[in-house]
C-alpha cells in the first residue's frame, strides 16, 4: 500500500511540474532560467556555451528567399 501512496505521490508531483513547464512556456516566464543555465555554461562548458550562443545567432538570423523572377 505504501508503494501505491508513494507513486500516487510522485505522479502528482510529476503533473504539477509539467503543468507549471506548459504555463511558463505559454506565459514566457523561462527566460530567467535560460540565462541562469546560459551563465552555468560559459563558466564550466565552454563548447555547449558557443554552441549555443551560434545556435542563437542561426534563429535570430533571417533566410534571405530569392525572387521568383531570379532564375
């Protein structure tokens, strides 16, 4: 019976932390985290830090679409 109270227990907790994930990611509330990890990983991973900053760079960069007369 305990099991069944401890996975009860840990599937609420579960549910509740993935609701708050949608409710911030609709809201825009997890930009403060994002630059908490960003600071995390220019300290201590330098690699996964540049690649993300180039990853930032790609999105933020527009595709320039040819003209359709261009051919």
């Amino acid at each position: 019976m305990a099991y069944v109270v401890f996975l009860a227990g840990l599937a609420a907790v579960l549910a509740g932390l993935t609701w708050f994930a949608r409710w911030a990611k609709r809201h825009g509330r997890g930009s403060g985290v994002a630059g908490a990890l960003a600071a995390y990983e220019e300290a201590y991973r330098t690699t996964a830090h540049e690649s993300h900053h180039e990853l930032r760079r790609q999105a933020d960069r527009k595709s320039e679409s040819g003209s359709p007369d261009d051919f």
